[in-house]
C-alpha cells in the first residue's frame, strides 16, 4: 500500500514540475525532464514508462522535422549556374554566416570605407527614394594576403547574403564566346538571387584591350564584363579583387562606385596578426614580440599567419616549448633577411637577455657590430 502512496506521490510531483515548463512556454525543458522520468521509472511500470519513451521521442522527432521543414521553406536550395558542357559549377556559394578563419584586421581607413559600404546596403531604399545608389559595385586592389577575399566574406556577413566566388577555371572556355556566354550567366544568377559577388583574380578577365599578346576573344569578354556591371542588381553587392591593378582595362574602373585598396600591414597591423595567430601561445612568447614584429616587417597577413602556426606546429612536433620554437625559427631564417634587420634582431636578443655571443650565434652578426650598435641606442 505504502508503495503504491509513494508511486501516485512521484506521479502529481512530476505532472506539477511539467506543468511549471509548458506554462512558461519551456517545451525543450518538457521534453527532456519526460525522457528522464521514462528512464529512471522504466523498472516500476514498464509498459506505461515505454509508451511515455516513445511518446516522447516521436514528438521530438516530429519536432526536428518540422524544423527542418520550416528552414527549407524559409531558405530554398539555390542551384548554382554550370558551364553546359563541363557541368562545371561557375560559382561557388557560401550562405551567411561563413566561419571565418582569422578576424580581419584592417586599417583605420579600411575599417571606415567597408563599414560605409554595409551601412549603405543596408539604406539602399532610403537613397533609392531620394534619387540616390548605395555603393554596390567594389573593387578591391593590393598585394596577395592583405585581407581581399576575408573582407568579401565580412561583408557577406554584415549583411546577410551569399558570397558567391567566381570559379574561374570553370568559366574559361576555348570555345568561341563560350567564356562571355558563362559571366552572363554568373551576372543573371546575381539578378535573381542577391549575394555578394566575388570576382576574384579580376585581371584574368578584365585585362587592357590593347594588349596585343591577347586573342580577340579576351577582349570580347572585357567588352562582355563591361556590359553586364553597367546592368548589375543594386540587391547585390559586386566586389573585383585583384592583385595587378595596373593589368586591368581603363574602362572597367568607371564601372565601380568605390575602390578600396588594402596596403601590406603596418608596424600596428603587424603586432595585431603576430598576437592574433599565437593566440593562447602567446603568453609564452611575449617577450619576443619585438623581435618577431621585426623580421615580420613587410609581410603579409597571409604570411604572417604561415610562420606563426609553422612556429606553433613546430614546437608540437618537436616536443618543445614554443619560445624555443621561436628562438629556431630566427636561428633558420636570419639568412634570408636583409644585414639591417639581423643586426637588429641581434641588438633586440642581446637586449632581451640572451647575450652577444648567443645574439651572434643565432644571427650571424659579429659580436664587435652587435656592441658598435647598441652604444648608438646607448646602451653599454
């Protein structure tokens, strides 16, 4: 009997904990705390503590393909345009959010124009009924590695559509006009369908028309590319990357509404990526951020984010500790830097405690210049 006034007790305690989650709309919390009593009473009432499982378990169910269901609707698969014969895809699609690798860094100037840029987007219906554009159409220009193709991708974020990259070795085609019948394509599909367009590597298909090492074909296209920017959606965003701005025809950038163009990093810019792609790491190194910032002068993000995961990566292999990881990295690489900058490299090593003699191992600089060198920086 006492079992029994036990078993109905737990019953009501459990109906008024459930009531508690459904009244206050917590059907998850429901769910779960049903699965568990299935579980912990399966022993009591079998067949009554089974059903409540697989009731459970059914709605959960239910409840994942409606979910599923309702985010099809809501965001339809689209299909990417192909080459006919190939059955290549012409784009690559990339729906927001993209997990992005690194977190751009960028320059006070940068950082301004690519905001202006998403906040235009988003205000292009407010300057529409003012008889203005927002700036839709975005060529990027500077060396590889500085931040490019990242800053397509943040700006598909920002504003919540695809990024579409242009494939090019899917539009390239040998047969005549068969390469302009593909970016008219690729330039429909943005029509229809907004995202942010990435032309990457422009100057492959935007080169001067006067080149005469250039088929005809090529300049065909250029008069092709030329057409289809004119008549780009302003529910799109176009971006042109390139790293050769000097190959591209004079009347491609009339075509654009704002250039952008992304400088190597400076001393500021530098320092941000070494931190960044240390990451945790860093702590450990952190006295030879100086050092690093300095052979790292000149470099790329891109190139900077290599040597500092080869670094991170080599101390895993080696089973060593990162700053002695750094202290061989500077010992492999001093040769292939200019006399300046090992001189200062070795001036910063004697200064940070390592001595002239271990200075000059690692870098080669004579023990007599390393002195000479820190006098005029007034050192003893």
């Amino acid at each position: 009997m006492r079992k029994h006034v036990d078993e109905f007790q737990r019953v009501c305690e459990a109906l008024v904990q459930l009531s508690r989650f459904i009244a206050g709309g917590k059907l998850d919390e429901a769910l779960f705390y049903l699965r568990r009593l299935a579980f912990s009473n399966r022993q009591s009432d079998a067949m009554v503590w089974l059903e409540l499982n697989k009731l459970v378990s059914d709605e959960a169910i239910n409840r994942d393909h409606r979910a599923i269901e309702s985010i099809e609707r809501e965001s339809p698969k689209v299909l990417s345009p192909q080459d006919n014969d190939s059955n290549l895809d012409l784009i690559t699609v990339q729906p927001p959010p993209i997990q992005m690798k690194v977190v751009p860094i960028y320059s006070e100037r940068v950082s301004k124009e690519l905001s202006a840029i998403v906040m235009e987007y988003g205000k292009r219906e407010v300057l529409e009924h003012m008889g203005l554009s927002a700036s839709t159409k975005l060529i990027f220009s500077g060396p590889p590695g500085v931040g490019k193709t990242l800053s397509a991708e943040w700006i598909s974020n920002q504003v919540g559509i695809p990024l579409c990259t242009l494939n090019l070795a899917a539009v390239m085609s040998s047969y005549l006009g068969k390469t302009g019948n593909n970016i008219r394509q690729v330039f429909e599909f943005a029509l229809k369908n907004p995202c942010v367009l990435l032309l990457d590597e422009f100057d492959a298909i935007a080169k001067k028309r006067d080149d005469e090492s250039d088929v005809g074909e090529l300049k065909r296209l250029v008069t092709v590319l030329l057409q289809e920017i004119d008549n780009f959606s302003s529910e799109s965003i176009l971006i042109a990357a390139t790293n050769h701005p000097d190959l591209l025809d004079p009347a491609v950038w009339r075509r654009f509404d704002h250039r952008i163009h992304f400088d190597l990093p400076d001393a500021a810019g530098v320092r941000t990526s070494v931190r960044q792609n240390f990451a945790d790491d860093f702590a450990m190194i952190s006295e030879y951020e100086s050092l690093l910032c300095t052979a790292l002068a000149g470099k790329s993000y891109s190139e900077i984010r290599r040597v500092v995961l080869a670094i991170r990566r080599d101390a895993v292999v080696r089973g060593v500790s990162v700053r002695d990881s750094v202290l061989g990295w500077f010992a492999s690489n001093c040769a292939d830097m200019s006399k300046q900058d090992r001189k200062t490299i070795a001036v910063l090593l004697s200064e940070e405690g390592y001595g002239q003699r271990e200075a000059n191992r690692l870098t080669g600089v004579s023990r007599d210049t390393i002195r000479t060198a820190m006098r005029k920086k007034g050192g003893k």
